[in-house]
C-alpha cells in the first residue's frame, strides 16, 4: 500500500523578479512521495528545483498551495526532513565530528547521546577514524560523505538531496552514489524515502523509482511535473570501489 509522506498540492511560487516585477517559479506543482520511494527532480538550470525541495523542507513558504507531511500542513522548517547539498556545505572550524553533530544541536538532543549518534552516522560512512579531521584534510568524496552522515544521523524521515553528487569526479560520484544505495538498504538507516535533485538523466534513471521532470518555459519559468522511467531492480554499478582513494 502506498503511504503519503509528503504531498504537494498546487504549489505556486513567485519571486520578486530583479527589476521589481514578479518572477513567477514554481507553477501549480502537485505530487506525492510516498513511504520507501526513491524519486529524482531533473530539470534545466533555472527550472526550480532548489525552490522546490526548500518547500518540502519547510524553509520557503509558497505563495499558494500547500505541501503537507503526513497529513500535516508544513508551516516552517520541516522536522520530518534532512537537506543533503552539491556544496557539502560544511563548516571549515569544526572537526568532522563536530559537523556531524550540528545536524542534532539544533534538535535539543544530549551531549552524550549527540557522542553516540554521531560516531555511529560516520561509521556508516565508513570515515571511522576521521572524527577528528576538519574538512580542508579530506578529499571531495570524503566531505561529501561527512555531508551524508550529518543528514543521516537525524534519521530523517525524508532526505532531500540537491545535485549531491554534481561537485564530485565521475568515479568518486559513482561510488557515492552505490554508497547511497547501500545505505537505503541498510537495516540501521531508518531513512528511505528520499527526493533527488540532479541534471543527469543517467543518475536519475540510475538511483529513483520515480522521475518528476520540472518543465521551464522561455520567459515564465512555468514548471510542470510528469512521472518517467521505473528504476531496475539492481542499479548498483560494480568495481569502483577499488578505484577511489
Ligand atoms: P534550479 O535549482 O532548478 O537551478 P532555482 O530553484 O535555484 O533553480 O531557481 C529558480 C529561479 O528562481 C531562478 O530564476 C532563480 O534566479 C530564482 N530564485 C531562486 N531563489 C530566489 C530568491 N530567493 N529570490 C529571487 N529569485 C530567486
Ligand atoms: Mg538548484
């Protein structure tokens, strides 16, 4: 039985254009994640994307419409979810371990069990032995994974991804990519509903069960959301392990 997560319904954003006119981005946008689904956002640069999964994340308010997680209006930030981003976006002071347990902080858990968490998401990351490194001494493949584990540690019910794997060298994101594969099956990860943004058809095809193609208009940014190819069953594509680092 599919289970909603997150529904979206006639979503609407507009911007304040540059000029001072209205940029209209986001165009009555409907679709649901359901429970387990791997699902990928491709469109053009510009199409809204990034827009898009700020809203399931509860970090952009729409101008009409509703995005709703399990039957609950979304209203502010979106405790359901956790944002994984192509920058990493990690802080440069903090230690690995410091970075991963930023993602907890913020949510009033103890010191103690902040500890925990944390050594047990980088673990899973298999950076065990890193906690104390800061991010300048470590590789792309590497902070990216320290990016994982600072979204994963949360167990969020939903990951969001924005071009997680665009910043990285075609082998090191492929073994990224069979490492988030992995890490979905994984008994211990409690996540397994996830929305990917990327511009490759490949990534796509490769990773999500679902493809919701947002469509750009020349002029009107109007976006439209159409469902494509199912995923194989096995999608992992095998030997680069032993090619990176
Ligand atoms: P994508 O992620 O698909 O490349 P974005 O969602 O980043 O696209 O941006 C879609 C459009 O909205 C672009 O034209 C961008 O300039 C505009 N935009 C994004 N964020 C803002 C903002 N905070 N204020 C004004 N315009 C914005
Ligand atoms: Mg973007």
């Amino acid at each position: 039985m599919n289970t909603p997560v997150i529904t979206v319904t006639n979503l609407h954003k507009d911007f304040a254009g540059p000029t001072g006119g209205i940029l209209p981005v986001l165009h009555d946008i409907n679709f649901t994640l359901n429970e387990g689904e791997v699902v990928a956002l491709l469109g053009k640069s510009g199409s809204g994307k990034s827009t898009l999964l700020r809203h399931v994340a509860g970090l952009l308010a729409p101008t009409s419409g509703t995005v709703h997680y399990r039957g609950a209006p979304v209203t502010g930030p979106n405790p359901g979810t956790a944002m994984l981003f192509q920058s990493f976006a990690l802080m440069p002071w903090l230690t690995v371990q410091q970075n991963v347990e930023l993602g907890l902080q913020a949510r009033g858990i103890s010191l103690i069990e902040r500890r925990g968490r944390a050594l047990q998401a980088i673990d899973m990351v298999g950076l065990d032995g890193f906690e104390n490194a800061y991010p300048k001494e470590l590789s792309g493949g590497m902070r990216q994974r320290v990016g994982f584990a600072r979204a994963l540690v949360v167990e969020p019910d939903v990951l969001l991804m924005d071009e997680p794997f665009s910043a990285l060298d075609v082998l090191t994101a492929q073994t990224l990519r069979n490492e988030l594969l992995a890490l979905l099956a994984h008994p211990d990860t409690a996540t397994r509903t996830v929305l990917l943004v990327t511009h490759s058809i490949e990534e796509a095809v490769q990773l999500a069960d679902r493809i919701l193609v947002l469509d750009t208009n020349p002029g009107t940014l109007k976006a439209e959301l159409r469902v494509a190819l199912p995923r194989p069953r096995d999608r992992r594509v095998r030997g680069f392990e032993a090619l990176v680092e």
